[in-house]
C-alpha cells in the first residue's frame, strides 16, 4: 500500500476506516521528519499490506497535529480500528518502530 498524505479534511476517513494505521506528523523543515522518511518507505514495502501509513504535515493541517496534543515532531501515532493505541516521538531506527507498530498488527 502506498504512503498516504492526510489532511485535515480527510483524516476521519484514512485513520478510522478500520485497521493497523501509522500516522506520521511532519514538516518539510524538520531534520529528524526528512530521516524517518526513508524508514516508513521500508515499513510500507515490508508490511504495507496490513498497515495503512499516513503523513499529516503539521504545517498545513493544524487541526489534526492538535486533536491529538502533537507538540514536538515528529510525532507517530499507531491507531488500530479508529483508535489511538499507541505513540513514538522523536526519530526512531527501523527495528524500534518495527517492534511498535508489530504489536498492533
């Protein structure tokens, strides 16, 4: 499944639509967002058959960064069926987010 941008118009319909979603809160300024990029393209080639991933810039779609108390990014947040379940904050390596988002799936 390819990496989806979400908004704040479509996020109810990406994250809620049942599943294993990965949010990624971003911005194109930040250092930490532009290396865990290459990370979520690997996870999205390994499992992206049962995870949806979804980038929300920050930037551009406030509202949603908000709902969720987003402060610093980035800032990932693993929702199964609708529902927060899980957060990591910061750059993360591949096996850290592995062992994360593996717990949802």
């Amino acid at each position: 499944m390819a990496i989806v941008n979400g908004t704040d118009q479509n996020f109810s319909q990406e994250v809620e639509q049942g599943g294993t979603v990965l949010v990624d809160f971003w911005a194109p300024w930040c250092g930490p967002c532009k290396m865990i990029a290459p990370v979520l393209e690997q996870i999205d080639g390994e499992v992206g058959s049962k995870l949806k991933i979804v980038k929300v810039n920050v930037d551009d779609n406030p509202d949603s960064a908000g709902r969720f108390g987003v402060m610093s990014i980035p800032t990932l947040i693993v929702f199964k069926d609708g529902q927060p379940v899980d957060k990591v904050i910061g750059f993360q390596p591949k096996e850290a987010l592995m062992a994360t988002v593996g717990k949802h799936l």
